[in-house]
C-alpha cells in the first residue's frame, strides 16, 4: 500500500475531511527518496528573515562541505513564544553523518534534531500544513527545492 493510499486510508476512517490540495501535496512528496526529517530551532529570537538566513547558509555550508547538491522542503513554524522554528525533508545526503551538521547547527544557532526520514512517520503530510492552513499560505513559511537532485521513487497505482 502506498503512502497516498494509507493517508486517504486513515482520513476515511477517522471521517475527518482532507484538503485535496494537501493530498496532491502529500503524493508529489511521497513521490521522492528522502533522507532525513530535521528541525532546526534557535537558542535566540532571530527575526523571521534572519531564521531563513541562517537555516539558508546551513544548507549551503552542507553542499559545500560535501560536495553535492541536495533537495528538500522545509516549513516554518513558531512556537507558543512566537519563536521560529523549520522542518526539513532532506534529499540526497544519504551517507553523510547527520552529527556533523547537528553540531554545526547547534554551536551557531541553537538545537537540532536531525533523524534518518521514516516514510512511515508521516513527515511529507504534516509538513505539507505550511502549504494549504490560510495562516501560511505566505510562500515565505515553506520551500521547496533541488527536486531534481533526488531521485523518484515509483508506486503502484491506487
């Protein structure tokens, strides 16, 4: 059974209404070969264009250093503080030591919780919220990019 097919599965059975916008989101994630589920938080309150910055140059350091260019999506959030924090899906960085960039996170900027991506958990629905919820329909809350980086999985048809 596909992923789409467990989410539309649990949605039926629960009878909660599902956006089909954020099914349609679910399955273009779902369509890809991730690596690591990640959140970035910051021992500071960077402001919103800051947080991007750094959680930006992170990224950037990690391609360098590694020599590859890597996909993800990643969403914004604050906490109840009104403090920002992302999530990432993470592509392309199979074999890389998650350590080494949960130190660098967190000696710049604060805690990091970087985990090998478990499709089963269910990372590319609850981050496709930034997407479809109204309080972040500003493209600024989410991103995606480097799709072309990773690779397809293929899936029976529903």
């Amino acid at each position: 059974m596909t992923p789409l097919r467990k989410t539309i599965d649990k949605c039926n059975a629960s009878s909660r209404q599902v956006n089909p916008l954020r099914l349609a989101w679910v399955d273009l994630l779902n369509r890809y070969n991730w690596d690591w589920f990640a959140t970035l938080t910051f021992k500071d309150l960077p402001k919103t264009y800051t947080a991007h910055n750094r959680v930006n140059r992170w990224l950037n350091i990690l391609e360098r250093q590694e020599k590859r260019k890597i996909g993800y999506y990643k969403g914004m959030e604050f906490t109840k503080q009104g403090v920002p924090h992302f999530h990432l899906l993470m592509g392309n960085v199979e074999g890389i030591r998650r350590d080494k960039y949960w130190e660098l996170w967190f000696t710049q900027n604060g805690r990091a919780r970087i985990l090998p991506y478990d499709p089963k958990l269910g990372p590319g629905y609850y981050l496709t919220k930034y997407v479809v919820k109204d309080e972040y329909s500003n493209k600024e809350n989410w991103e995606i990019k480097g799709l072309e980086y990773l690779n397809q999985l293929h899936f029976n048809k529903i």
